[in-house]
C-alpha cells in the first residue's frame, strides 16, 4: 500500500453538548473512564500504520493541547513525520471554521510539505474501533478518486440535535460499492447509510479541492466539491462500509448513552478488545473499596475511593464516594468527590465536582443532569 498521512477534523464545541464542551472541544470530552473521544480516532490511525498526523484545532483548543501533549502515548513523538498541532490560523478559526476546506486551507504548508501518497481526513465526533487498511487497498483496487466509510443508520447511535452546526450525510450505494448520492442534513432521510466522517484521497488531489474551494468560496467538503462531482459523474467516489460498534457524540444523551453501553462486556469486547486504544497515562493507585462499599455493574477507573454504593455507572479517575452515598446511573469524571449520605441518579458530573454531605441529584435517564467543572452543591 501507498504511503498514507491523516488529519483529525476537531469539533466544535456546541450548544447541544452543554456544559461539557463549554471549557473544550467536543474532540476532547471525556468518555469510558479514563479515555477522550480524541483518543479512539488517533489510536485508529496509528493502529492501521499512519504515522504522521495533523491535528486541526479550533474553538477552546486547550484541554485538547494538554492532552495531546507530544503525542508519545500514541507514539507519534519520532523525529520523522509524527503529530503536528495544526492550532487555528488568524482567519477567525477560534470561533470554528465554517468548514473542514477551511482548516485545511489555513494548514496547506503541512500538506504541501509532505510526500505522502494519500490523506485520510477523519472526524472528531465519531467513537469505534477499526483499522484503515482495507478501506487504503479498497482505494487502490478500484481506482476511486475517494473513498468513504459509512455504516448503517441507527437512530440510537446517532442521536441528533437541531442545533448542531455540523454536517451529517447520508448516502445512496450501489451494488458495486459506488456511492451514487449525498444528502446533506435532510429532514427526511431516504437511504440508511450514514456517512463517518472519514474520507481517504490523494494528496495532490486534495490540494486541488482545496483551491478551487478558496476560488469559489466553498466550506464543505461533501457539499461543495465530492456530491457535484458524484452527479456530474467526473468523481469516482467508492463506499467502505464499517459493521461494528459506532456512536457519534452529539448530544448530550448520545454522550450518557455511549458510557452505559460500555457497561455492556459485549460493547467494551468490540470497542476495545480487536485493537489497543492509547490514552494519556496517569500513575494512580489502585481503587480502594473500603468497608461498606458496594458496586454493581460500573466502571471504575483507577485511583478511586470508595466507601458507598455504587451502581450502573461510570467513575474516573480519582473519585471519591463517602460511606452513605449512593450512586445510579451516573457518569462522574475526574476527581469528583461525593459527600456522606447523598443521592445522584442519572447524571453526569465534570471534572472536580463537589457534593456534600446530604446532597441530592436525581435526573429521568432520557434527560440527564449535567454539572460543569468545579461546581460545589
């Protein structure tokens, strides 16, 4: 196979996520205990053998940035290719760009520098488990000028907002793999397959969309440049279809529900048991289930302490639940600390949280509660 690179799209942050893209990119909201989304696209890359990646930033980049670090837990710190923090340019990109031909036109020095074959583009929403090297010889067998990965609708696993800015695209697939058409945002979905936000192409091609984006003033990718050129039919653009577990981040039910899956051995075999998902390390302890404690069917990470009961939730590093407190359905992130004798059910607390003692939370499952970072009740 031809030398491939990749870029990670980052999200917006957005209304729809609330207070847990308020302080961050959606990219790196926290999910599974000790992981970021950030972490299953960079792992995914890496895992299929692409080893320079450029990560393009925009809007409240910093958690982001502190995570990535110099890329060395996913072993893209080498002197030769590597990860490159793409931060935005000064065209306005803190506010978001309008679309991913910008970020890529403010970034066109990382792809002009480069000698890669292939560029694989990939969102920052999206939550699975695969490697890129079948859709990479699917590429090259066909003589596609794209490709794209694409799995089937659920309506669970892509749970939408109104409110979200960005794109979401459903194509029509022929039976020969060809991808026939593009809707954008419909209201009415007419196919099943739902695009993942990944799209494979050459380099120098690429570099092509990107001018003549600039010359016409197009933002989007899909709508501008790969849909006219699938109706014109001067674009061979193939479908890789994608069979496995997949969630899209969204909203913040389509958060709450991505982290009770996990309580599902089935979901964390398919999620984390085909190929290792790296993270950024932290040394703690061992948890500590001290006397009284109670826990079923939950999640816990790492450096935590407990002393309370503990049931159907997902706890990150280093919290601490006081003897008395009781816990359901709950997503607490790092360094929580729940106070003696208080009630949480159904709700998703930030990182340094505190409840003290007596405290009271209780949210329905299909509307949660969320607390943003450091907040005291």
């Amino acid at each position: 196979m031809k030398e491939t690179m990749g870029i990670i799209y980052t999200s917006k942050d957005e209304f729809s996520m609330r207070e847990l893209s308020s302080n961050r990119s959606v990219t790196a909201i926290p999910v599974a205990a000790r992981y970021r989304l950030v972490d299953f696209q960079l792992s995914n890359l890496v895992n299929s053998g692409i080893r320079k990646v450029g990560v393009l930033m925009q809007g409240r980049y910093n958690s982001l940035m502190d995570h990535l670090g110099s890329g060395k837990e996913w072993n893209l710190h080498t002197r030769n290719n590597g990860m490159y923090i793409l931060p935005p340019s000064h065209t306005g990109a803190s506010d978001g760009y309008l679309g991913v031909l910008d970020g890529i036109m403010a970034n066109l020095d990382f792809l002009r520098r480069s000698n890669h074959d292939y560029v694989l583009i990939v969102g920052g929403r999206m939550v699975y488990n695969t490697l890129y090297n079948d859709m990479i010889r699917l590429h090259e067998d066909s003589g596609a000028d794209v490709t794209m990965m694409y799995t089937r609708f659920d309506p669970v696993a892509f749970d939408f907002s109104n409110t979200s800015r960005d794109t979401r695209a459903f194509v029509g697939v022929n039976d020969e793999g060809q991808i026939t058409d593009i809707e954008i945002n419909p209201n009415v979905i007419s196919y099943h397959n739902i695009l993942m936000d990944v799209v494979l192409m050459k380099r120098t091609l690429l570099m092509h969309m990107v001018d003549l984006a600039v010359s016409r003033g197009y933002h989007e990718l899909y709508e501008s440049i790969i849909r006219p050129g699938i109706v014109d039919k001067s674009m061979k653009v193939m479908g890789c279809e994608f069979k496995g577990y997949c969630r899209r981040m969204e909203t913040v039910n389509s958060y709450y529900n991505l982290n009770m899956d996990l309580l599902d051995p089935a979901v964390r075999k398919e999620l984390f048991g085909k190929n290792p998902v790296f993270t950024k390390t932290r040394d703690d302890a061992p948890t500590k289930y001290l006397p009284g404690a109670m826990v079923k069917n939950s999640l816990i990470a790492d450096g935590c302490e407990i002393e309370g009961e503990v049931e159907n939730s997902v706890l990150f590093r280093g919290v601490k639940v006081c003897k008395g407190a009781r816990i359901k359905g709950a997503i607490i992130m790092q360094d929580g600390y729940i106070g003696e004798d208080s009630l949480l059910e159904n709700v998703i607390l930030d990182k340094d949280v505190t409840v003290l003692k007596g405290g009271k939370m209780v949210a329905p499952k299909q509307y949660p509660v969320v607390l943003g970072k450091n907040v005291t009740i």
